[in-house]
C-alpha cells in the first residue's frame, strides 16, 4: 500500500512539474535564442562550458558594463530595450535529438536563432534544420571544416576548422625545420573514432602530403577506451618526430598519463581544439599536462596581452564555471556577441536582414583573437586564425606565429624520466 | 475453466482486439485529415516518434516475445536498415527505394547468418552474444570509409518529397510514412499472431524441446521469426535515418539502440500484441517532454527519472503495462491470478 | 622483442584488472542467474567514493580500497533488497532491466552531482612510478591493482570453496530449494552475493583510481568486457573468469598492437563469438 501511495505522488509530482514549466511567461521585449548542447553524455563537459559561456554574451548584453571599446557591453540589452532570452538544450551527444531539439526549437518555441551543437556530428542534422526553415544557425566550436563547405546560407561557424589548424601546425614545422634545422620528417596520428576525430586526422594527412611529410602512424581510437596501451605502443614503436592528436576530456588525460608511462614522447606533440584546452583537465593532470602543444584562439595568458578587453568576460565566465575561459567554448560567446551586433545593426529583428549583415559585414570582436569576425560564402568565419601554444606549468605560452609569439619552444619535449 | 468457454472467451478477446486496432489506426489515420492535428509541432514529433519506436518493438516482440529469444543485436539490422537508405541517398544520390529494400534484405540475411550459430546458445549466453555482435558491427562500419566510416552520411537539402521521403517544412509525410510502417509492421504481427508460424513461435518459446517433441523444427521457426524480425526492423531504421538526414554507427548500431528495442517491448508487455505501442506511447512522450520540461532541475535529471520510472516498473510489474491492465481486468484476462493459482497448486 | 614483452605485460595486467571487474558479475550470476546490468556503474561509483575520500580526506587508494568496497557491498547488497529480489522469477529480463534502470539513473546521478568533469586523483604515493621488468615499463599503480586483484580472486574462490558460507553459497546456486532445506537463509545468501559482487566491483574501482580519471561515463566500456569475461568464462567460475579476463586482456593487448589500435575491442569481442560458437557455455562452463 505504502509503494502504492508513494508512486500515486511521485507521478502527481512529474504531473505538475510538467504543467508549470509548459506554461510559458510573457514578457515584452525578448529576444529568444536557442543553444542545444550535450549536458549529458560524454562530451557533457564541454557542452556545460559552452552554455555558461553563451550564457557570459547574454550577461554583457543584457545589462550594463563600462568596457572600453566592448561592442553592446555598455548598452543594456538591444535594439530598443530588447533583452535575449536563452532557451537551452539537451542533445546528449546524439545527432537525432540535437536535429529534433533544433526544430522544437525553431517552430515551438520560436527561437530566432540557434548556437549550437560543439559535437560536430550533432551540428550537422542540426544545421541542416535551419538551412531547411531559413533560419540562422550559429555554430562556436564544431571543428570540422565539412561544416562550412557545404554552401549553406544560415550556416556560420566562428572557430577555425580543423583545415585552418592543420594547415598551420604544417606552417610551424615548416618554421621550425628551417629556423632551427629540427628535421622533423616523421608524422604520427592519435585521435578519437568519431565525426571530429577523423575529420580532424584527413586534414593533418593531407598537410603531410603537401610537405613531404611522412604519417608513419594512424591511429583511431575508440572513445571511453578501458585503456591506450597499444595505442601509446604503436606511436612509440613507430616513433613519429611529430604527433598531432584529437583526444577529448578523459581520453587525453588517460593518453597523457599511458604516455607517461611509457616514458615515450614525440619530439613535439600537437592538439587539435580538445582536453588540452580544458584548464580543469590539465589542472587535475598537473605537471604531466606541460609541454604537450595545440592550436588555440584564446589563452587567458594571450588575453592577458593581446586581449584586454575580453578579460572582464572571463570574469562573468569565471564566476559561473570557476575556470578562466577556454579556446573551445569562447567561441560560442563569440557566436552570440557577433550575432547580436548582427541584430543591432539590422535595427530589426528580420532573418534575412540580420543573415545579410551577417555575410557581408566585419563585426569587432574583442573576444576573437584577431579583434573581427567576417563571414566568407559558406559561414566560415575568414579572420579565424589560431596560435600555437605550448603548455609549461598550467599556462600556455605563445610560441608561433611569431608575431604572437611570447616564449620560446622547448625543444624537444623532455623525456619523461629526465624531469 | 472449461474448454468451450475458453475458447469463446479467446475469440471474444480477439474480436475487441480487433475493433480496438481498427479504430486505433482509423484515428491515427484521420488525425492527417484534420487540419492542425498534424503539421510542424514537437507533437507530431512526438507522435511520429511512438509510432517509429513501437514498430520498432514489434519488429523485435516477433522474435523476443513471442519467440522467447532475447536478443540484443537489433540496432545491428536497424543500422543496416539505416545505411541502406543512406547510401542509396548520399553515395549515390538516388531516391533511397532500392537502398532501403537492399538494406532490409541484407539485414535478414545477416540475421540469418548470425543466428544460426548463435540459437545455439541459451538464456543470458544468447544476450550476451548478441550485444557482442552489435559491438563488432558499430566498431567495424566506424572504421569502414566505403560506407562513410566514423564522418557518417550527411543527407544533401532537396525539395520535399514522397518519390525521396525527405520532407523539412511539415512533418505529415512523415507522419502518414510512420504510421504506414506502424500498420504494416502491426499488421504482419497481427497476421501471424493467428497462423500456423505465431503458434510455432510460442511453442518454441514454451519449451524448445517439447515442441521438437511435437514436430515443430524449432531451428527453422526461430531462424524464420529472426528473418522476418531483421527485416522489419531494418525498414524502421531506414525511416529513422530518412527522418535525421544523417546516419553513423554511435546512432544507430549502438548498444544503447538496441536496449530501445528490448525495453519498450518489455514495458508494454513482452509476447502480446499491443505492448510494443502501449510501451512507446508511455515511455517516448515522457522522454521527449520530460527532457525540456525537467531541465531547469539541472543536467541529467530528465534521465533520471527515465531510469526511476523503468526500475518502478521491472519491481511493480515486469510483465509491463500490460500486466497492469491486466490487473484491472483491461484488455486480456488476468494472467497473474491463474499463474499465482499454478504456483500454489 | 622489447615490444612484445611489453605488449605481454600490458595484456596480462589489464586482464588481472578485468578479472576483478568481472568476478562479482559472473558470481552474482552464477548463483542466481541475473545479470546486472549497473554493473559498470558501480564501478564508476566506486571510483568516485575513492576519489572524494582521497580528496576530502586525504586517503591513498592503497589504503581507501577496503571503505570503497565496504560501502559498494551495502550499495549492491541494497539494490538486491529493493531492486532486484523484487523483479526476480517475475518476467525474463525484469532484473536485466531493473538494473539497465538503475544503471541510467547512477550515471545521471554522478554527472548531476558531482559535473561530468573528468577527475584524476593526484599526489598519490605511487602516481607516476614505473618499475622496469625485463625491458618493459611498468606502471606501479597498475601493477599493484593487477596483483590484488589476482590476491582478490583467489581469496574470493577459497571463500567459496573452502568455508561454511562458500559451501551455503554453493548449494544455493545449484538448487536453491534443497538449500533451503538444508536450513541454508537463501535470501540471506542471495543479498550476501550480491554485497560481494559489488564488494568486488567496489575494491577494483577503489585501485583504478589510482591511474584512471573518474567521470560518469567510464563505467561503460568496463562493463561490457566484464559480461564478456563473464560469459566467455563461463558463468558461476571465478577461475573461469579470471582464465577468459586474462585471455581477452592479451587479445586486445596483441590485436591492438600486431593488427592496429582500433580493432582491439572488436578482436576481443570476435574472440568470444567464436569460442562460444564452439562452447556454448564458455570455457568453465558446463
């Protein structure tokens, strides 16, 4: 009787949760935007930190800040007095809930934009919704560079591609090899099994086949693994000067870790746009996580010179996740900051005007490395570029390109059992 | 109870099963007709959903309800089902037709191949092996590049269609190609239910050896009910892949899938006709509204209470929605208080 | 050849390690033919309590293994009382499904809590230290896992072959009414396998942590070699489950080296496809 009367609640609970969240609220001036990101599931991690970071735009748009040449900050909301909204979802990591949360999203809710999805297999159905409605799609950090070559309208991706980086970890050993005569002729591939991982893995081959550079590994390797032995065995029987990975969260710091162990370490090792990024990842790696090198559109060490102005969103960030802003999840608060100004300089709130501002005009970005955001064809953003960094006691130093550049590479990476 | 009664009592069940199914697709089917019934909504999404998922489950309540075995290996035919229209849409550029019949034909021949050796094993040995396949089959197509490998099938935008069943402005296509694959599939059951075949099934899965003893060849039953299984099964994953523009391995040949499959089914009520729908229409709405609705409580709360709801279930009653309405006495006789008379006796 | 040794050495360790994994599921399943599907999940739990016990208290995983497995033995001896006794005999697959439930929930739960933020426990007292065997490097931690666990195993198989509550555990699972009989509690014995299995799965857990980072989803792939063990094994063994963990231990450890990496699982579960097709009830089994 007592299971009974305790089930009879339990579903009068679920039945009034669901009838008071169903009932929406009516405020005046709103403008609704979506987001749809994995909360759960494996890249939950980085879909947290990419709401919180879309949730830091909303912050400084919404209200008041005095930031010097900070577009929107000092302005409350937009328009007239148009605050956003968010509507947040859930796609778990799963392509077919992220593609019909984006039209729930649209057609129910009436979002008038989505960012989304950081699994680029997620943002692919989910774009393909908005292409299909006419309605704009916002995209932070999906790395695979298919995403912008598919000729889409509504499409715009503000990180670099997988493409852009690769092309420049060429470009650094190239540097390399000439300035400093590493002789770095040998290429291994580490990376996850997925849509980015591979994707990520056929950009770095075909840089190799451009420079002469022979991939002397290619290993994929399965997401959540129980173990990289053989994985880390195979890159060390095979001895690549060079290694690119793509391993997120607890895969990298399992490889780092079995890297250690096996007290091998490529001469430099590069990452795509993954757990290097993350400061909590490397926080709890510690010492393990220095001199291990990626790609990155922002560092808080590069923000602390080159980008002043972002420093006082980190803080807004800081606040809400207690880690300083990362490469990867910056870039949504970049996607709602530039579609925003979009929205400002439409001067109404119209798809297809704000998509022509969007495609043809330069936005100020102060939280993108190069200061603008421009969309070519397709809606990748062409003022992207990354640095490349090297990790050395939890900060990231600035080795290339020069110009950015704010410490020297340690060359090679140290042996292991030499520290 | 005696004989006669008995079997009035079955042709009386089976006539109001009968009249329920008829009117159940009869307002299905006049939902199309009426204007703003079907359209855009996450309702019809919903509603496509169901009927997706408990085709789904009665593709599989063929060969693990009625047959008695429990496989876990049916997101691998769901999957071929899926890459099927896939390749026929994305590789090839074609109406995905051709695709989805090639799918659904290789997903009963691969079923058939792979439970000939595996009707070997019984119980738990079976699951086990089963679930071992869908592993080898998700990895295998992950590193597969004919088939798209790890960056999967992303389907091209064209124009809304029945000749290439893509539509994006309004989901009644979908809708009406659900519901035809929910009557077709519901109907083969149906069919079966009542023919020499269904009575094979349920013999096998009284006793394999009794209803050797009896004539029936139960290889050649259990390996019939896995073809027709696979191959069902197959057409919904074809529609699934239709209804997402994209198919990859994690989507579709994953373990996770293939608990769908078992977990609907066996909260509606394993073996019974209309368990597979009775488990869709309760656990889908609840999955795909308590996720928005349960999200202010935090991340993961939703699943949370998928997962408290399915344990409620399994320790209230395991025979499902089915058995609960058979405790009201509702759609089927009281099952529970014969089988308790049969333990005491 | 410094390779193949090292491949050797790796293959065994993680084999040991997955034996211990597995023993409390193929024990649980012996006795009462139940396959618990939270498994992997309780893994995953286990190496949280390790980790906040680490964190909080400041306790080495050398030392905290003995309070994760005590409390995953109250955890699991838990779900039996409530989850599983109460789905058991009912409908084919109730438990099965009962605990898929339960392992939904626990997943969430962990990633509703405690954030899906991957955690490494550090400054622990053999983090990083290798000993060198025969030209292969050795991680300690790992080593000291696998050898616990083969410690774990053969204490767990004198328990059930040699003392009084072995022999009760034993008479349960080969027919449960004559234990009864014998004046043997077979509920008691049931929540008491139960307690073990996760006892098992809790002390496993409690060492892993010392090299594995701790987040909602690394139960998952775990769990699934495990029921491989398990049934390859063949169910109810404790030798046979260690025989089949070492054997897949080595299979993924040469596939994943002599083939290539990413077909070390499927290597794995090939292997057991073709040696059940052959034994249909495993290695041990019969």
């Amino acid at each position: 009787m007592l299971v009974k009367s305790k089930a009879v609640k339990f579903f009068l609970v679920l039945v009034f949760v669901l009838a008071v969240s169903s009932a929406s609220f009516a405020a005046e001036k709103i403008i609704k935007i979506g987001t749809i990101f994995p909360h759960t599931g494996p890249a939950a991690v980085s879909g947290q930190n990419c709401v919180a970071a879309v949730e830091t735009a909303v912050e400084f748009i919404n209200n008041k800040y005095d930031w010097e040449g900070f577009p929107l900050a000092q302005k409350e909301g937009l328009l007239d007095g148009y605050k956003i909204v968010l509507v947040n979802a859930d796609h778990q990591g799963k392509p077919d809930i992220a593609k019909s949360e984006a039209e729930r999203l649209y057609e129910e809710e009436g979002v008038f934009a989505i960012i989304g999805c950081y699994n680029s297999s997620s943002s692919k159905p989910a774009s393909a919704v908005a292409e299909r409605l006419e309605k704009i799609f916002m995209c932070g950090a999906s790395s695979s560079a298919e995403l912008t070559e598919r000729g889409f309208n509504y499409f715009f991706r503000t990180a670099a591609t997988d493409a852009i980086e690769s092309a420049e970890f060429g470009e650094y050993i190239e540097h390399l090899n000439k300035e400093k005569g590493t002789n770095l002729t040998t290429l291994g591939l580490i990376y996850e099994n997925s849509e980015f991982g591979k994707h990520a893995a056929d950009e770095g081959k075909k840089v190799a086949a451009k420079m002469g550079i022979n991939v002397v590994a290619d290993i994929p390797f399965t997401v959540g693994a129980t173990n990289m032995d053989s994985e880390i065995q195979t890159l060390k029987a095979a001895n690549p000067d060079v290694v690119f990975g793509a391993a997120l969260g607890g895969d990298y710091s399992l490889m780092v870790r079995t890297m250690k162990q096996s007290n091998w370490a490529s001469k430099i090792f590069i990452n795509y746009c993954t757990g290097y990024q993350n400061p909590a990842i490397n926080k709890e790696l510690g010492a393990d996580s220095s001199y291990y090198m990626g790609g990155m559109g922002y560092s808080p060490e590069i923000a602390e010179v080159y980008m002043k102005a972002a420093l006082p969103a980190q803080e807004i960030y800081r606040a809400k996740t207690g880690f300083p802003l990362d490469s990867d999840s910056i870039q949504e608060t970049v996607c709602l900051h530039v579609l925003a100004q979009a929205i400002e300089k439409a001067g109404v709130l119209n798809t297809e005007k704000v998509v022509e501002i969007l495609r043809t005009e330069t936005f100020d970005s102060p939280l993108s490395l190069s200061g603008k955001v421009a969309f070519a064809p397709g809606g990748q953003n062409s003022k992207a570029f990354t640095v490349i960094t090297q990790l050395l006691d939890l900060k990231y130093r600035t080795v290339f390109p020069a110009s950015y550049a704010d410490s020297e590479l340690i060359y090679p990476f140290p042996a292991w059992d030499k520290r | 109870m005696n004989d006669k009664n008995g079997s009035f009592m079955k042709s009386k069940r089976r006539l109001i099963d009968n009249i329920l199914w008829i009117g159940l697709i009869a307002v299905l089917a006049a939902l199309i007709f009426i204007p703003g019934a079907i359209g855009k909504s996450t309702h019809t999404h919903v509603l496509v959903l169901v009927l997706l998922y408990a085709s789904m489950a009665q593709s599989w309540n063929i060969l693990g309800g009625y047959c008695g075995q429990i496989s876990f290996g049916h997101s691998v035919f769901f999957g071929l089902g899926a890459y099927g229209a896939g390749m026929a849409m994305v590789t090839y550029g074609s109406m995905p037709w051709l695709g989805i019949l090639a799918g659904a034909i290789i997903a009963a021949v691969t079923s058939v191949l792979l439970g000939w050796p595996c009707f070997k094993l019984r119980g738990h040995y079976f699951a086990i092996a089963t679930f071992a396949i869908v592993e080898i089959f998700g990895r295998v197509f992950l590193i597969w590049d004919w088939i798209g490998g790890a960056l999967g099938l992303d389907y091209p935008i064209i124009k809304d269609s029945w000749s290439y069943f893509l539509w994006s402005s309004n989901k009644t296509g979908y809708y009406t190609g659900a519901l035809v694959l929910f009557v077709f599939i519901f109907g083969v059951v149906r069919y079966i239910e009542s023919r020499k075949l269904g009575y094979y099934m349920r013999a096998v899965k009284e006793g394999q050896e009794t209803a050797e003893s009896l004539g029936v060849n139960s290889t050649k039953v259990k390996l019939t009910a896995m073809a027709l299984s696979a191959f069902l099964a197959a057409l919904c994953g074809a529609f699934f892949a239709q209804y997402n523009y994209r198919v990859d391995p994690p989507m579709v040949m994953s373990l996770d899938m293939s608990m769908k499959f078992v977990l609907i089914t066996i909260l509606g009520g394993m073996g019974t006709f209309w368990g597979p729908f009775l488990g869709a229409a309760v656990l889908i709405p609840l999955q795909e509204y308590t996720r928005t609705s349960l999200a202010f409580l935090g991340p993961g709360v939703d699943q949370m209470v998928y997962g408290l709801l399915i344990i409620f279930m399994m320790v209230r009653q395991p025979k499902g929605i089915m058995g609960f309405l058979a405790e009201f006495g509702i759609l089927g006789r009281n099952e529970k208080k014969e089988a308790t008379g049969d333990d005491a006796s | 050849m410094d390779f193949f040794v090292q491949v050797l050495i790796d293959g065994l360790m993680n084999g040991a390690i997955y034996g211990l994994v597995a023993a409390g599921l193929s024990l649980i399943w012996g006795v009462m033919d139940v396959i618990n599907f939270a498994h992997g999940e309780f893994l995953m739990v286990a190496m949280y309590t390790c980790y906040w016990i680490g964190m909080l208290v400041g306790l080495d995983p050398l030392f905290s293994w003995v309070l994760t497995g005590a409390f995953l033995f109250f955890l699991s001896a838990g779900s039996y009382k409530f989850i599983v006794r109460r789905s058991i005999g009912k409908a084919a697959m109730a438990p099965l499904l009962a605990t898929f439930g339960l392992s939904i929930f626990l997943k969430n739960f962990c990633l509703n809590r405690f954030t899906p933020n991957f955690r490494l426990l550090s400054g622990t007292s053999l983090e990083g230290k290798v000993t060198h065997i025969f030209g292969a490097i050795v991680s300690q931690p790992k080593l000291v896992t696998a050898i616990f666990s083969l410690v774990m195993l053969c204490v767990l198989h004198y328990m059930i072959k040699k003392t009084r509550i072995g022999r009760a555990i034993q008479a349960t699972a080969m027919d449960r009414e004559a234990a009864e009989l014998m004046g043997v509690d077979t509920e008691r014995i049931f929540t008491l396998v139960f307690g073990i299995g996760g006892m098992c799965v809790g002390i496993a857990g409690g060492f892993m942590t010392s090299y594995l980072a701790v987040f909602p989803e690394v139960g998952a792939l775990f769990s699934l070699i495990a029921f491989v063990v398990v049934a390859l094994g063949g169910f109810g063994s404790i030798p046979g489950a260690l025989c089949a963990a070492l054997l897949i231990g080595l299979v993924e450890s040469f596939a994943g080296f002599y083939i290539a990496p990413v077909m070390k699982y499927v290597a794995v579960f090939a292997l057991y496809l073709a040696v059940v097709l052959v034994r249909p009830k495993g290695l041990f089994g019969w």
